[in-house]
C-alpha cells in the first residue's frame, strides 16, 4: 500500500510542474513598451533633419551674401582702376597745361611787336620773328594748335563774341575779325578766341 500511494504522488507531482510552467495573463499581457521607443527616435531624427536643412538654408544664403559682396568689391576695384588710368593718361596728355597758358600772353605780345611798322626796326622784328617761331614750334610739338576762326562760322564752344558788325556783303553768324588767337591742346580748349561775328539785321 505504501508503494502505491508513492506511485501516485510521483505521478501528481510532473503535473505541478506543468502548471507552473505556463504562462500568467500578466504574461500574455500586450507589452506596448517596445512599440513606443521607436515613435520617439523617429521624431528626434525628424528634427535633426530639419536642424541641419534649416542650418544648410542659411550657410546657402550666407554664400550667396559673400559672393554678391565679392563682386560689389571686384567692381569697385576695377572702377576704381579704370579712374586712375584715365587720371594717368590725362595727367600725361595735358602736361604742362598751365606752363602752356602762361607762355600764350607773352605769343600774344610777340604778335603785336612784330605788327608795328616803324622804320629802321625791320632787323630787330626779325630776331622777334625767330624767336616767335620758335616758341610756336614749340607748342606745336606739344599739342598746341591755333583756332581757326576767321571766315568761320561763330562757335560759341571755342569762340568769344566780343564785338559783332554787320557786313550785308557776309552770312549773318560770320567771323570777320580774330581780335585774339584761341588755341586748343590736343582736344582740350586751353584759350577760346576773342572774335568780331557779322549780324545782320535783314
């Protein structure tokens, strides 16, 4: 009898175990955990991509900035450049500009010596003459020309009407006398000539 009931109790006892084995309703219990964690590492990577497009919109713009600032400046320079080569040339083209203007008077009283007629003076107008020559060469090879105006018609640009006349025998606006030379200097005016104009009144 005793060996029986140890019979029974040992084949009882796997069933214990089996009953232990299985799963609890807190077990089987959905587990929304694991769900969850990868909602939120999505939205963090969301925000990092809009962190570094936002960080990209700016630094496009910051060289867009920087190159518009380049060129400004690469402009300037070269304006700046082109006025000091213009300066340059200026400078070396009209040199002595103000030499040229103070030697004019003295071509002008030159030219009023060498009109006296005055007898016995024909040797010494001609050493005037000489000298007058030379100072035009001179300016001549300078760039100096003289305006011509007389039998022109009136150029208030390069001429002075200081007197008019009328000669009906003449176009109206007609230079009939140059009362004092103008000269240019290259293309620049240095002196306008002081001119008589025929105006007609017909």
């Amino acid at each position: 009898m005793e060996n029986e009931e140890m019979k029974t109790a040992e084949v009882k006892e796997p069933s214990k175990e089996i009953e232990n084995t299985t799963p609890t309703n807190a077990e089987n219990a959905p587990n929304t955990t694991p769900t969850e964690e990868p909602k939120k590492g999505f939205g963090k990577k969301k925000e990092k991509h809009k962190k570094i497009d936002s960080e990209k919109d700016e630094l496009i713009k910051a060289n867009l900035e920087l190159k518009e600032k380049v060129l400004r400046i690469t402009a300037e320079m070269q304006n700046m450049k082109r006025r000091y080569d213009l300066d340059f040339q200026n400078m070396c083209k009209y040199e002595g500009m103000s030499l040229i203007t103070e030697i004019l008077p003295v071509i002008d009283n030159f030219e009023r010596a060498m009109n006296i007629k005055t007898e016995g003076a024909e040797k010494f107008l001609s050493g005037f003459k000489m000298i007058y020559e030379n100072l035009i060469t001179i300016l001549h090879n300078k760039g100096v020309t003289e305006i011509d105006t007389l039998n022109k018609e009136f150029d208030p640009n390069i001429m002075n009407a200081v007197m008019t006349e009328e000669n009906k025998e003449v176009v109206n606006n007609i230079v009939l006398d140059c009362l004092q030379k103008g000269y240019m200097y290259n293309d620049r005016l240095i002196r306008p000539a002081m001119v008589k104009v025929n105006e007609r009144n017909d």
